[in-house]
C-alpha cells in the first residue's frame, strides 16, 4: 500500500507536500519521495525510510517549484520487490513524473511489450515504472499532433485498456500541468480538494481525504473509477472519464483496516464504517456468545478501538482500555558474538491487569492475518489474570492474498486458510472466536452509502474483480515471495522507524 | 523530567539499556545516553534527540561491558539551560560516571562550594554535573580507608546533607558496582528489579517499573526515600538508608501524566490512579453539570483515557473517542524566502464529526497548562458540530511552577495562575469547566496506597517541600528562562521527533 | 575538464571503476559518478565532491554488474552551469548511460530541436544531457530494424553531423555493450587499454593511458577523432570511423597544464613534452636575459617541474625547490557573527628563505591565467630575500576563453588579454617576465610526435576550431558567467576536498 | 608522532585552530582535536579521520571562546594502542585540558601510581591521559594556598621528576590560561610565536615554526627543554625553567623525514638540514661508487627531494624527478564475495620511462624502515628501462626502535635491524646500497648549528636518551604490538585520507 499526493500551487510546495506525506505516512512507511517542478525542470528527492528521515533541509531546498507530487510507500505484495522509491522519472515524451498507489497484475507482460514494441527500458522490476513508461507510450501516440488536454485523456483511455489491476496514479507533465487517474474498478482510493486562496484556486488530490482537510484544503469529491483530473500549471481543472465500463469496486480493506479513521472515502466515513462493523459484530457475538458471559470489552490499540467501543455498547458491556501501547520502537543490532533478543509483542503491548484480573474479557481486534500477533495477546490477557479470554475480529477471515496493493502473507501464512474458526480459536488460544460474517461487513458499509455497490474483498472471499487472477498466478506470485518481508499484521509496525541499517537513506540509484 | 536506568548484567549490556530507554522515552526526548563498563574503563556515547536517532550500529559496537546505566532527558526547567546529554564523567575519585533525573535547587550555591573548597571545576550549567561532584567530593572524604560499601554509604549520607531538591540517581564506580539512590523526599521514583538467570542474579534499577518488566525483570520494590543500593560488580546487592528523616513525598505529577499507566509507583498503579482520579472527577462534575446535560463523554488521546472512561461510566454516560491523533510528525523547514505555515494542534488531532454533531460534550483532558491546546481543541470540538462543550480536567488547576524537575512554563504563562475557574474557561472557550479538587486528587492516589502520606503537588498547591523555594527564587527562576522551551503542554510534543535541525547529533561537546 | 572511464570486465566492476576514477581525480574535483550494469539493470551512484568523499561502503555495494562507466567533473565553462552530476540515463531507446568529457558550443540549439521534433525533455542545462538525448534519438532512428552494431555506428555518424564542440563519450546500452566515441577533432583525449586475463579479454576505455596502467591493462591506441568503438557485453571489440572528415587536433592545454606527466596523449608523453617546452623556453630565456643574470632556477610545484628542469639544465644553473607546497587544505566556516580570514597562496605554499636570499631567482610556472596567483609567488619570493624576481611561463600567453570544455575565466580577468607582455610582468610584480612561444609550444609537441598536424590552442591564439565560436558566441557566454566559479589558476585548488558544505553528497536530483 | 598547538588570541579560535592544525596535519592523520575556552567553560570537538573530516560547521560552532588547544595525532608506538582522541579533560583541579606530543615511557607504572596514591581513575590506555593526571595531581598539591604561576610552575617541575620519555605539551586552566611546557630532554619540538594585533599581543605555542608563520605570527623563540610557559587569560606572557638539569637532545628524525622542511627546529631550518645531509651523503657516494657510473639522480616525491637535489649537485649528476606520485587516494571496500585487489606502491608511484630508459639510477630516499615500499621502487625503476639502480638513504640504517613518539615497527621488522647494508641492498634488490654515516647526520645538523650538543638518535643508534629503556623494555613492547598498525614508512601514508571505515567519526568516547 502508499499514500500518493499531488498538488498544483500558488506558491513553494516542497514544505506543503512534506506535510501531506506526514498525514498519509499510515499509507507506507518504507520509502518516500518528492518532485517537485518549476514548469521546466523536474527535482526531486526520494530514499528509505519514513518521511521525517528522508528529507533534511538540504534536500528540501532542492525542491522548488509551485507543482509537486509525492509518495510513501509499503511494499507491495502481488508485485516485484520493489526497492525503488518513487516518483519515477521518464523525459520522453515530455518529461513525466509519476507516483502510484497500487498493482498491476499483468506488469511482466507489459514490460515485454515495452521493450518489444516501443524498445523502452524499464530498469527495475517495479511495476510502477511499467506504468509510467506505458503512460508515456501512449501520450507518444496521442500527442503526435501537440500535447493538449484530449491528447492527454486519450493517453489514459489507452492506458486503461493495456493495464490489469489497481492504480491510482498522480503524474505531472512538464510544462503542462498535473494529471491524476484512478483504475476503472477504483480499487484505491483518490479524491480532489480545493483551497480558494488570495492568489487564486488551488489543487491537490490525495489518497486520503485526511490529507486534504489537514493541509487545510476542503474536499471536493472523489476521483470517479477511470476517471482523469488535469490541472493545468496555471490552475485550471479539467476531468474526463477515460474508462469504457467504469464500476467503483473499492478495496474494503481500506475501511477494515487501512485507511485513517478521519478520511472519508468514497463517501464512507471511515470511522463510521467501523462503528458500524461493531454493531454488526455486536449482533453476532450476541447469537454464539451466553448473555453475562462477558465482563468487559478491550480494543487492541490503536485501530480497533471504534468497533470495540460499538461493541461495548450493543452489548451493554464496560468498554476498557485493557492493553497500554508503547509508541518508541529501536532496532535490535547485531552486535559481534552476541546473541540477538528476539521482540516480542511484549515490548509493544502491556496489559493491564486490574482490567484482566477474575475477568471473562472480549477482546476486539480490526482482522487476524497470521494469527501470532493475536496469540500473544490472548496469552498476555491470561497471564494477566482474565478468567476466559473470547476473541472477536471486526473483519471477517482473511483468507487470500492480495494482489491490488496490499502486502500480505501467502496462504499458507494465513492462518485461517483452510481452517474453520473452531480450528483458529484453538491456534490463537481463545476460549472462543467470533470473525464478523463478510456479507455483514459490505453491509456495514453500504449502510452508510447505499450506493456502493460491490467491493474489491479479496482477502476474504478469493473474489478478484480483475478477472486476470487465476490460481496459477497466485502459485507463482507466492513463489516469487522469496524472502516474505513482514506483513502489516496490524499496525504493530505504526512507529517502527526505519530497522533497515545505519545510514541507508540515500542509498538508492539515482536512475 | 528524565528516565535512568542501571544494571548489573551477567552478559553484554549496551542493547539493553537502549530497550531500557525505549521503554522510558517517554520521560524525555530531547537527549539520550548510555555508559558501560566492563570493570575498568567506562565507554559513552551520548547525543540530543530520540533513543532511536542517537544511537547507531558502530555507537553500539563501542558500548561493551556487563555493567551500565543510561538515561534519557527532557529539558528541565528550574536548572540551567541544561544542553549537555548525561551521563556524566568524573575521574577522581575512582571514576564515576552517573544519570539523574529530578532538579537540585541548590545547584548554584554548591557549584560555588565545590569550586572553592574543592577546586572542582564544573564544566556546564548542568546540576547534574554538579550532583556527581558533590557525591565524588563526599566519596574522596569517606574512602580515605578504602573504597567499601560502608564509605559508599556515608558519602551518599554526605549527599543528602548538602543537597536540596529532588534527585533519583543511578552511578558506577569504575571497578566497583552500581550505586543508586533517591532524594530523602522520594520525590522522583526509583524501583528495583531482579532476574535470577542461568548465570545468576541480575539486578536492575529504573525510573518506572515498566521498563523492569518491559525487560524480562521482576519488580522487587521501590528505592526507599534517602535510601541506597550498591550493587557489586559481582552481582551482590546491598541496600542502606542514608538519610536522618526520610520521608516519601513523591510527585504526583506523574500519576496524573508523566509516568506510563502501565508502571506502578510507590505501591500506585497508575492507571488505577487515573482510573480513580476519574472517580472523584466524576463526583464533582455530578455536583456541577445537570444531569442529562452531556451526551457523550471524550478523552484527549491518549493520557486521558482511563480518568474519560471512568467519568463516562460513573456518569451513566457514552464513552466516545471523538479525537484521532496523528502520530506521524515532521519538521517546519526554514527555507529561504518563504513563509513558515504554523502547526497547529490540528495537525495533531482532529475530529470525527459523526461523534460531535448536534451533541453535549465533556472533553476530559489530564491537566490545564498554558490553556492554549485545550483552546484550540474546544474550538475544533465546535468547527466539528458540537452543541454545547464542556471541558473537565482531572488534574486540580496548575497554578505553580515546578522546580523538581518537570519543565514548567512561568507564572504568568499559566492560565490557571491568578484566575478563577470561570476565568480560565472563557478563555479555552468552554461553555463549562470543572477542575479536580486537589483533595480529592490526593484521595484518589490514597484509596489505592493508604501508606503514602503527603506528596508534591507544589504545581497545584505551591506548597514546596525541600522548605528552601522562595517567592525570590522563583522571580530569578523565571528571569532566567531567556529563551523558555516548549513545556510538556500535554504529550502534543510526544512523538515530535528532533526538529533541532540537520544531523545534530553527536555535536556535544566530549568532556 | 572531467575525466571518464568505462570498462567490460569479467568481474564486478564498482572498485575498478573507482580506483580508476582516482587515477583520474586531478580532471575534475567537483562531483563524481559511476553507473554499472549486470546486463539488464543500471545502477548509479552519484554526487558532488572528491571520489573519497562520493562513495561510501553502502553505495559500492549498490553497483553490482560487471560493465559500468565513471566519471569525475569540473565546472565547465562555455557551458551552462552544469549542476548536475554525471552519467546520465535515458531509458528510450533501449536504456543508455553516459558520462561526457568536453563541452558542446551548440548545445542549446539542439536542446530545442529535441523537444520541437522529438519532444524530449532536457531536465537540466547540462550539455551532456542533451548529447545523451541526441545519442538516443540517433539511435533510436537507426535501430528501427533492430539494434546492431551497425546501427550504433550509424547512431554515433548522426551525432557528429549534429554536434559541435568537443566531446569524449563512454556509454552502455542495456543488455548491449559498451561504446565509446571522440569528436571529429578529437580535442579531448580518450585511449583504449586492453587486459588478456584468465577469463578471456578485458577492455577499457579512459581519458588517460595512466588509467589504464594503473589498473594493470596495456595501453592499446588512442581512439581516432571521430572513430566509435563498440565492446559487446561479452568482451567482443569493433571500431569504426564514422566521421565524414576527421582531424586529429588535440587540447595543446592538456599537454601544458591538465594532464597528469605520466600519462601519454595521442603519442605524445605529456612529461617529455613539458620537457620539451623547457627546452623551448630556456632557448627564449637566453635570448632574453643577461647571462649570469640567474643564480637558481625553480619551479612552482607540482606541475611546473618538469620544464624548470629542464630550463636549468638547458641554461646551466642550479634548479632549487625553493617554494613548499602545504598539501592539507580544509574549510572556511562561516560563523555566525565572526570576520572571515581570507586564504591566500600562503597557506598553500610557503618559501624555504635559504633558496631566496640574495638571489636572482628565475620562477618557471606551466601557465599564467589570472596572474594574481602568479603576483603573490612573486612578492613570496621578494619576502624571502629574493634580490631580482624573473618569472618564466611555460605555455604562451592565455589570452582567451576556452569553450571545449575547460572552466577558464572570462577575457576580462585573463591578465594577458590585451596586454602586452611588459604590462603583465608590471602587474604581477616580476623584473622580467617571459612568455613561451605559441609555434615553440606546438613545436615542442610535434617534435616528439612530428605526426601531430594543429592543435586545439585556442585560448592561447583564439582560433576555434570548430568554426562556430563568434565574438557574439563569446560574449554571450560571459554574460551567463553570472556567479563565475573558480578557474584552474594552477592546481592550487588540486587537494581543495570538498568546500561546498557540509554533508552536501546525495542532495543532486535523482533524475 | 603529533603536532599541537595552543593559542590565546583576542578573537575566537576556532577556526584559527583549524587553520593550524591543517599546517600541521604532515605530524599526524590518524584523529584530531580541538578545546576551547570562553574562560569557564570548556568545549571539545575531537574524532578519527584528518582535520578535514573531523569538524564540520556545527562542530566549529561548538566551539567558542578566544583560548584553545588542538592537536593531530598519528598512532605511537612504545605507548599503548592509544584509541582515544586528543585533547583530555579532566575536572580537579580547576578543570584542565591538555594535549600531548611524545610518549612516556614509564606510564604504565605512573598510572598504578595515580589510581594507589591519588586514586584517580585513567578510563583509556593513553599515555597522555596518565600525564594529565600526573600535571592534575602536582597542582592539586602546588596549589594549596591558591592557584598562582608558582604554582602552576611548580607543578611542571613535579611532573618533570616523576615522567620518563618525550613530552611537549600545551594545556589550559580554566579561567587562567595557557600552559606549555617540554620534557628536559627537548625531545619533541615546540616554539613560541607572537602577534602584536590591533587588540593587544596574542601568543601562539606549536609543535613547528611553519604553524606560527603560517597563521601571520611571528616565531620568537623555541621552549627550552624543561621549561614551561605560561600565557594568561588576558595574555601575558610568562617563561620558567622548571627541570633541573635540562638538556637538549632533540629527535633527529624530525629533521630527517617528520617535520615539514619549511619549518625551523631548535635553531635549524629543516630544509637547510636536509640539504646538508645531501652534501655529506654525496661524499659518502664518492668514496664508494665509481665517477661516471651515475647518469642521474632521482628522488623519491617530496620528502627526500632537497638531500637528492643536494647529491646532484655535488655529484655534478644530472637532477631529474623520474617518479610521479598520484595524491588521491582511496579506500579498498570490502564487497560481500569479491576478492579484494592489493593496493601497491604503484598506485601511489608511477615510473617516468624517458628518465630511466638506459641510465644508471641514483635514487635518494630519505630513509628505509621496514625496506618493502624501497624493494617496489627499485623494481620500478628495472621495469622503466634502467640499467643499473644505486639506492641512497639521506639517513643512517633505521636498526631499533623509536620510543618516544614514533611509531616504528619491531626490530624485526626493521630491514636494517642485525644486517649488514650488503646485505639490505640484496633485499631490496639494488645494485648497491649507500647509507649516510650516523656521524655525518649528526654533523650536518650541527654545522647549521653548532649549539647543539647531542640528538636523540635511537632509532639509528639504539641510545635511548632517557636511561630507562632497556631491552627487557623494548622486548615487551614489542610484545604488545600485538596487531601493528602501518608505520610511517616513507610518506606513503601521506594523503591516505580515512580509511578506517564508514562514518567512523564521532564514535569515540565522550570522557
């Protein structure tokens, strides 16, 4: 997963992008990036690590211009390993640089044809940079005339046609202007704000509503599925729809899990539709679990708390805070001749045990991946003194991989892959589990927008809404998956910092 | 205020003492360091900012030895301007390196005295500089014989007879072991752990006991008030009170928010202490605000929590987190030519409308200092749709300085100082306010630990216990704060990160 | 002037590169690059300062591959500003790096042509960007029916055609090879080495034969002016002229000044030529002065040896070292609130007062450009007890810009334009003051290889070469000298280390 | 071997103390240092690497105040392994900074002495930190009744009867001054310079005359052996004969190769000394090789260029510089499974063939230590044509070593130690071998001037001046060179720049 913004200004935005990356640094933590450009010429600066590490004061100086976008970055599962950061960089045509949000299922067949065709190279083995340089093959066709705003369009009307999987992209073509597109099933989430400010409107579009409310832009409304935003460097906003069949399937994971409670995304607020998770789960936890049974209600800090607090309530249960969160995460360092002490959720979690002590305790947590983060924490909350530990997760099994973005364990990791609830409960070591059912899930959501249709809920269902994921693919996908980096088994990894190695920034090809 | 920690291990301490300090970071963020020793010569590496950015592979790898102590530390006002990172260093007699947390008052009379009597040169403006030369004073005198325990005890009796103030300590005497204690007021806590492992005993000194459990250790008790323990380079422990009438008066400062809910202080849990302090809070807004007057009951994340969840349950009242947190923070970069955006609280918090909208609410903060956080945050309860806004602190009214050792704004910056109530909610801007009553603060802390008798509470009642803090001394206390830092208006400066500036660390000076 | 290497090995190439870059370091100091490829993939390291001071243990360990180029730079007069440090990268047609030593004079004209027909876009005003990007498009018209070697040689006649100026070129196509091409003038310098080692034949290409002997390979042949050569990847060697006219006329200045005396130039040993021009000069020397009139002969060291000794051999008399040369030259810090101290050419050289006093002293230096170092060396040896000063030039008078690549300053500052030999031995202080000949230098040259048709010497008698420098074209360029930097005034700045700024490295755009 | 310096200026030192140290960065390259006094406090910056790669901008503004010491420092054997940077603080009395340039050879008994009687713990096995406390303990003692110039004099006098070896020193007292002083051997050089500024006389004290001069002082005078100086806060001026039987035995090796030969030691100009020893050892040729059998006389770049130019002379041989020496030196990065290439002299030396091609070779050295890097010249010098080559060495064999502060290697790793010169002129493979006459070096000096009555030769003679070195010393010495580190044979190491390893600076001990 990333977090993608991009943003056409009245003034300097190397601080003002600095600050949108800070709000969608939930998004990605790995790698982050910014170019910037004058109208001309493109700057940039991109390295490992999370935001506040990347940039110094040096680096920013050497962002100038009024046009800028920026990205942080996960790594992606479903794709290559992707070390590089991005933006990427191509000059012909044009000069494009673009940022991604997403996947594409079919980028090693793309690249051939690249090469083949269009004898481009692609240096990595990121699917983004695929992406780029088919964006920029098709504004070669298209703009044989001049580069205007359909020649532009026609490009992402080409592009949407060539490219299987998620993308949300934010690109800016030298001298013209910024250009951001959403994948036709509007897997990840865009949207566009505005801020009418003393020199004139302003643009910017964002991964996540949050980063436009906090850089005090307001909301305008989401980027439509295929739909394509340009904005011009002087300002003006233009939006075309470039898909044939647009249908909005967005990521439900992001409301499950990913997304900041304060963003609202495709007319949902996230926040809500976690509440809302709760009541449906609450529902549940009332059909298998006796009445008195429970004591109390504990979140998994931080991104359980609103289904847990909604549960609490519809079950008429104490809400506590059971579990204390230690925020300052160090490295483990190798030290010659010394044995490394492995980590433990211990050294993140603490249990409080005046909440656990003689207490039958419910604890919620947002989705259970691998299942070994969740079988600490019941085994903290016995040590702890709970008389009966029940397990509920407001998501339901997470059972398949992800291809649209997503890093995620292979099935095999999964713990509920090929096992019944009875079989995880055993594994995590509940007294019982109770897994919200996926059909109450979309429910939870649809409640608050009716018109949502359906969603990209893969991991849950083995539904994917490309059509191009076939077992085989999965096989070879998890073949690839070498050496699996950590998976965001919850936000264990929030504050982590960068782990990587001393001095690692900067360290990337220059390409 | 600071975090220190010592041990004497049986293997290699240096990544240790750095999860050690992890585990206390949050008791100070503004430098961090570490000593060891492998019984002869002592090994440093201190610098300004977070544990994580001070120390690096080849700092570590220069860190050998099974003995040490490490610190981290928060600005402290009512000392010097403090630049320099602990622990600090002294050759004669014997070699000592120590940490402190807590503030000496008397710092400048004995930096005169050490001078004078002892041709001891103090280097910095540091007291804690000051502190290790009045303990390597009182050690020269008191090992004329040798260099024992007893001598070791009497030079800490020696200590506690010219210091004034609050002071937790923990040293090492080059070749001898561990020495550690706490001012005759208990006013800075102090505890100890052990861990019976295959090599044998290991003991281990802290601030808070969750960095004993954090690390696998048992917590045994707190240091006693005037009390030390001398733990030798083998592993012995020994423990003598050293001063004439020692009694505990610890601040309870950090129950209400220094310390972490999960540690426990002098017999306190501290989540059970807010959990109580919520308790009476409770009582008093039932006093004051018609019941059904509040629809929803909220904390500031995240120190609030348990007083918020206690209000709202003693209230009959839905417990809501209306505020998220961003914990991602980065830098203002001084670029040239161009405006600084302020930051503001609301890039660190921000509403979720759904919770407000058309509601009464009672915001539950810990404590009021400057006013201006709870301002702002009263403001954005009302940008977000809120009825009616009323803010309850469950801490009494801050109202003094502190001089041991928490970094306090002046009188006149705060808000609560010369003004009632009614005054100070106008200016946050709340419809109501209702402050904790300094009793019941104090019951609350006593219905869990019956034993403790009075405490430090001089911020909300001025009443300061070493007898020696005058009206004149805190006149040229406050003449003195040229340039004041930011005080720990609440933990909005938690996570900051070191916006110093550009690779700071390491530029102190090595003495 | 800049120095670049390329090499196709059969081992991993980053140290060979790097080591190879160190022979090259005294043709440009101020930002040095290496890109390799394992045959797919590029990789880059890049930045600006000394090769130490560019690369460090984690950025070699980022240049894996057993093909790669180098290069180290200097600012570039009669360019633009040239920030930018090198090789370069396009990724259509196929993936090129390169890295350019000389300077285009019709640079901008074709960075226009480029966007207008090819719509590509030139990032920087960096001539070497826009050679890549007429190598690319070159070839991208040529290899139509596929990439061949043909099709390259093809590529590289349609680049002569375009270009003008001076330039030497390594490049890599991905997944190709190595190629590698010299003007039609061959003004700058590039020679082909070869090492037959135990895994079949090895070839590199360098500005210098001393490149190629330190690393252990045998000098080959120069590159003819406007001959390509092409290495495949698997060490397969072709050459082929693809100049319509070619003319060798080599840099007279490399000869004089730039080139290291162990090196050999177009079969010219650059120390037998200074050699040489010793010989020359003592023939003027004697024409000129009395008899009897000089007691010691001394160079200016480093790189006037060669020619004072051989002046004194030729005049019979003593040839003394009388000036020392400090080889450890740091930084002026800026601090705030303080004066700054002026360096001046006492802190790097310094007169043994023995040599001087009471002497006629005659100072042989290779070249005087601005003379103000020349006035200060000569009021050293006035200071010195020196009782008669002559100073001897071993080049003739430089009276012009260079604008093929070497950063000289412009007309006004050089001493000699428009003066008369008398004015400048006034103004820099000497008794007497004699110039080489301009025919005497080029005879020197010729005499050791009588094969050596004209010369670059531009900026001795003003003749360009290429035929398009206009005193518009000259004018034109000196204005754009806004903020000149330093001219190579002798090799004072030879040890500089890196001035620009602390912690400077990495902060170039990643493009 | 070191250079220090110590200045009490009218103006902040900083970078004057940079400055200087850059002069004297020949005496040392392995770490450096600098201290600084406003008159309270002290501040240090000190770390691994060359003076350039020590201090960077944020260090210098670390560093304020108008008194400072600083100092460069090469590894010395005959002490321990030494990793602590230079200078040392210690704080009672009065807090005083010193640093050091020689080595004491009974510091190990000194340091048992100082932790028995005084109980002052040394952290590092430094000599220098052992003499710091010894200076430390005799003013704690002279100093009774208060702190005076009799006292501080005194003191030097009680350091000067417990210390064997060479020191020359300069310290600073806080808030008194500046203090330097030599051993009464006068073994290692100091001097004295003045300048009389606009704000009053400003004194500088330096290991050579060319730091004085080079910074615009005037050289006054050396320090006598045993004396000490002392220069007020406020600048005065005070001199003191501190040793009973002081006598001047200065290192002759300085003279021979260490200092730089535009400085003036103890009454002798270096590079007038080195001319001499070229005219004594010309003598010696003639007695031995045959008139004609030499067609010219090379020497080795730059040390050994005024005995070579010398021997031309005399000889009437032609003087000519046949070896190049490239002054840009790299690291060897250790890659994961790549072989790593040994570097050779030939990387740092390169053979001009038009000198050699034929000829019967003089080469002059200025002297052989361990015979390697003489071994790959005469190699080169075959490989370059020539047909016979005669080795000469401006010094005597170099048969012991050096004990008080040059770091040699063991006797057995001296090619001169137990062999006749036959026999080293067969290792090192030249056709003969000619060493100057330990008497004639003697003489050279002493005719430049003839006060000076005896040298510290001991290298060359095995005499240590010092009467405590006896071979059951030497032999434990060289036990303890367990992992020897380079000596400075020649000045290959020159321009080595940090090789040590990644970022190593910084890493040392705060103490």
């Amino acid at each position: 997963m990333c977090g993608i913004v991009g943003v056409v200004s009245k003034s300097p935005v190397n601080q003002f992008i600095y600050d949108s990356l800070l709000l969608l640094q939930h998004r990605g933590q790995d790698a982050a990036g910014i170019a910037t450009t004058n109208g001309k010429s493109f700057y940039m600066q991109k390295g490992n690590g999370m935001v506040r590490d990347v940039f110094r004061t040096r680096n920013m100086r050497s962002l100038p211009g009024h046009i800028g976008i920026g990205q942080v970055r996960y790594p992606t599962a479903g794709s290559s390993s992707s070390e590089e950061a991005q933006p990427f960089y191509v000059n012909a045509p044009y000069g494009i640089v673009m940022a991604h949000n997403g996947n594409l299922t079919n980028w090693e067949q793309l690249k051939d044809e690249m090469f083949r065709i269009d004898r481009r190279h692609i240096n990595t083995t990121s699917d983004s940079e695929v992406l780029l340089n088919v964006l920029a093959h098709e504004l070669q066709s298209s703009s044989r005339d001049g580069l205007t705003r359909d020649a532009l369009f026609t490009a992402v009307s080409g592009v949407h046609r060539r490219l299987k999987g998620s993308y949300a992209i934010v690109s800016v073509i030298a001298g013209f202007g910024l250009l951001a597109f959403r994948d036709p099933n509007g897997i990840r989430p865009l949207c566009i704000g505005r801020f009418d400010g003393p020199s004139g409107t302003e643009w910017m579009i964002a991964s996540e509503s949050v980063a436009l409310e906090g850089m005090g832009f307001t909301f305008v409304r989401d980027v439509a599925p295929g739909e394509a935003i340009f904005v011009s460097n002087d300002g003006e906003f233009f939006a075309h729809q470039c898909a044939d069949a647009p249908v909005l399937n967005p990521c439900i994971f992001e409301l499950v899990y990913l997304a900041r409670p304060d963003s609202c995304l495709d007319g949902v607020p996230v926040y809500d539709a976690r509440l809302r998770m709760g009541d449906y789960l609450a529902e549940k936890i009332k059909r298998t679990v006796k009445p008195g049974d429970i004591d109390v209600v504990m979140p998994i800090p931080d991104s359980s708390r609103p289904a847990a607090m909604q549960v609490a309530k519809q079950l008429g249960v104490n809400y506590r805070e059971g579990f204390f969160k230690n925020r300052y995460v160090g490295r483990t360092f190798i030290m010659p001749g010394q044995a490394v002490r492995k980590k433990s959720v211990r050294q993140k979690l603490n249990a409080m045990r005046v909440e656990f002590q003689g207490k039958n305790v419910l604890i919620v947590d947002d989705s259970i991946v691998r299942g070994t983060t969740s079988q600490e924490i019941v085994q903290m909350a016995r040590d702890a003194g709970a008389k009966k530990v029940i397990f509920a997760s407001a998501a339901p099994p997470v059972k398949f991989p992800n291809v649209y973005g997503i890093d995620m364990p292979t099935r095999s990791e999964l713990v509920a892959h090929g096992r019944t609830d009875e079989e995880v409960a055993r594994i995590i070591g509940a007294d019982e589990l109770i897994y919200q059912d996926v059909e109450d899930m979309k429910k939870a959501v649809r409640d608050i927008n009716p018109a949502l249709g359906d969603f990209d809920s893969s991991c849950f269902d083995g539904k994917y809404i490309t059509g191009d994921v076939t077992p085989a693919y999965l096989d070879r996908l998890e073949q690839s998956r070498k050496a699996p980096k950590a998976a965001p088994e919850r936000d264990a990894g929030g504050d982590e910092g960068n782990d990587a190695g001393d001095d690692d920034r900067g360290s990337q090809l220059g390409l």
